[in-house]
C-alpha cells in the first residue's frame, strides 16, 4: 500500500481512490482525480475555420462565402497536452489519454458536444501527417467486435468510419477495461487535416454514440469509476491553471455557490435553457428564453443572428462582411464591452470583453474577429470554450444538471 501512495504521489494528476464492493462481491475501484490543462502558446487562431467547423459539427448549413472563405484561407495549426493543453491561442483543448496494453497515450479532444471515443490507428487508410496513432498491433488487449462498425457524417459530406474494438483506456489515471475504442478505418480529408488531434474523447449527457450494433458509451463506463458521477470543466484564458476534474468538484476553483440549472427533459447533450442577455454598458435586459448546449468541443459562442446583432451594435465600426462568410469583424484596437447571460436561478455569468476578442485576419490588416458568431438554427445555440472559460462548470452526470459558478478571472 505505501509503494502504491508513493506512486500515486508522483503522478502529474492528483488521484484519490477508494474500493466499493459489489453485489458479487467483486470490488470497483472508485476515484476522484484532477487533470491538468498546461498551455502550449505557439497557436495562431484561423476563425474562419473554427466557424466552419462548427457548424459542421452541429449539422448547419454553410453558406457558399463562407465555405469559399474557409477554403482560400485554410491555414493556421493547431497542436497539443487527462492534461490538456490550451492550443495556439486557445482554439481547442487537447488531453493525453492512454489507450491499450500497456497505454498509448494520444492527444484526443474532451467532447461534451458528442459521444463517440474515436482514434487514428494502423488502421487508418487516409494519409495523415500526425505522429501518434494508436497501434492496435501492439496492445494486447485489443479484442475487435465482429459485425459491429461506426459512421459519423456531417453537414458538408465529411465523414469517418471504422471498427469497434473493446481495450483499456486511461484518463487521468482511471483505467477502463473493456471499454468502447472506435478505430478510424477512413477519414474525409478535410477532417485530417488536422494533423495535432489523434482522436475525439465523447463527454455527452445521454447522447448514443454512432456504433452499430449500439454499444455502451465510455462516459456510462466511466460514471461507475467515479467517486461522484460528475466531473468538471475550469478551462482558462491564456493560463496553465485550468483543469478538468473526474469524481469531484474542485471547491478552491470556484467563487460562492455553484448554480444548477437543469438539462431539458430527454435531452442527450447538455442542453438547457437560459433566461436574459446584456450587454455591459448598456441599460437594458433582452429577456426571453434560449435553448444551449455547452460543448467543450468548440471553440466559439454561436447564438441566434438577433442576439449576435445587438452584441455587435454596441461595437463601434463592427460588420458582419459578406465576402468573409458574415463573419462579424471590428478594428483590433477596440476595446470589446462584456457579454452577460441571466439564468432563471438568478445568477448571472459575465464574458470579460477581453475573451470575446477571438483573433486577427492575416488577410485583412487591423480587423478582428469576435467569439460571438450567428448560429442559423431556430432549435439551439452554442456555448462554447469562449463562455467556458469565464465560468467554473459542473457537468453532473447522475442529477441531470449543469451548474456554474464564478472563479478568479485573474483580470
């Protein structure tokens, strides 16, 4: 027990753990652990694309410029370090997760806005020019699932495919035997092209993953490894302080209460409702009420164009440029107001200004892009990592909620 503690100890995570015996008499490993969100500060934003791609990923139509605006400035990078890594000015936030015996670890991307746990392996026919794939050769607990395969199609035709097999994974140091590993057989190459991300790591609700035969998510797996059936989100601005953790919540991140909202009956994302907006400096409230899912899987805040307008109406000599997609953009040198969002609880989350200055256009000088884009769909909106950041997120599992809580912006 005590060689056990001490390497625990010297881990990079933080990792309680205690055993709970079962009806057979068998005993499940409970934990609690913390993984860490270091900052990789090489990354050079390309919004154009992140817009794209989310749109993309939630099904909406891409309109002609904006598909050709995305194709004439495709460029930028991104790469990747449960720890994950704020990418290249925050676009994305990649994780090392082990997969395989012994472990492989990969840089995937922590979902919430999907359900699937898909890798690049040897398997993968689609020439890529990442580093690490999951060799399948070399884990000796790969088992495949005859007859069983999984499809994703989005929006724009882009696709991935492949095998399902049952193998261990490690988040954060919680092994998952026999867990669901998705194996990319083939992937549209608009899709690898992105050459740092190595796989997805699905975080949604109740979401079914896209196996077929259905097979067990590795969330439900997960949740029985937990403490808590819960975990969390602090991801930070331009900072190697954030972390998600798996089990508990995290008190010392937050300030005063965390505030629980409920997810919408028979949601499978986690999708809930919002009450009021505001933008500071301004009078007054728009109240109504607003369907959002929070996705830690994109980068961008993408709310109804009306919402989006009365934003940028407050930003001196904004546009929204047809021929850069109705992309809003504004000179570099304004000075942004804060966004705030009411919730039917009371509380109220505030997006400093400074975060909703998202990036710059190499391709036309002294105009920036806002976090802020329009979402043509009358159904839902998007929270993403440009709201997330201003805000401590509980995602519990086993109460069918979403809570927030203030935390020190450092500003």
């Amino acid at each position: 027990m005590a060689t056990l503690f001490f390497m625990l100890l010297m881990s990079i995570f933080s990792t309680f753990i205690h055993a709970i015996p079962t009806s057979a008499g068998q005993k499940v490993t409970k934990r609690s652990v913390t993984v860490d969100l270091p900052r990789n500060p090489g990354y050079a934003p390309n919004g154009r694309l992140q817009y794209s791609r989310a749109l993309k990923k939630w099904g909406v139509p891409m309109d002609d410029e904006l598909d050709d605006a995305t194709n004439s400035f495709r460029g930028g990078g991104e790469t990747g370090d449960v720890n994950a890594e704020s990418i290249m000015g925050d676009r994305e936030y990649l994780s090392r997760v082990g997969f395989g015996t012994p472990f492989q670890y990969l840089n995937v991307d922590l979902d919430t806005g999907s359900a699937d746990v898909w890798v690049y392996s040897s398997e993968t026919k689609t020439k890529t020019r990442r580093e690490d794939i999951f060799e399948l050769e070399k884990s000796s607990t790969a088992e495949l699932v005859n007859g069983s395969e999984w499809r994703i199609t989005y929006g724009d035709s882009s696709y991935a495919w492949g095998h399902v097999y049952h193998d261990s994974i490690d988040i954060g140091g919680i092994p998952l035997h026999n867990a669901v590993v998705q194996s990319a057989v083939d992937v549209s190459q608009s899709l690898s092209s992105d050459k740092d991300i190595d796989g997805i790591f699905g975080l949604a609700y109740d979401l079914h993953s896209q196996v077929r035969p259905k097979q067990p998510t590795v969330l439900s797996t997960l949740k029985s490894h937990l403490d808590k059936p819960v975990f969390t989100a602090d991801l930070r601005y331009q900072s190697d302080e954030g972390a998600y953790t798996f089990g508990y919540i995290d008190h010392h991140r937050h300030i005063g209460e965390i505030n629980y909202t409920p997810l919408l009956p028979n949601s499978t994302f986690w999708e809930f409702n919002f009450t009021g907006l505001h933008v500071v400096g301004h009078n007054y409230w728009y109240i109504s009420q607003w369907r959002v899912i929070a996705d830690t899987g994109t980068t961008l805040m993408l709310l109804s164009p009306d919402i989006v307008n009365m934003y940028y109406d407050a930003v001196p000599n904004a546009t929204s440029d047809r021929s850069f997609g109705g992309l809003w953009h504004y000179p570099c040198n304004t000075t942004l107001p804060d966004f705030e969002i009411g919730f039917a609880n009371g509380w109220v989350a505030r997006v400093p200004g400074r975060y909703m200055n998202y990036t710059t256009y190499d391709d036309l000088p002294g105009r920036c892009m806002g976090g802020l884009q329009p979402f043509m769909s009358e159904e839902f909106g998007i929270l993403g990592d440009i709201f997330l950041k201003a805000v401590y997120a509980v995602f519990d599992i086993g109460g069918g909620k979403v809570g927030f809580a203030d935390k020190d912006l450092g500003l």
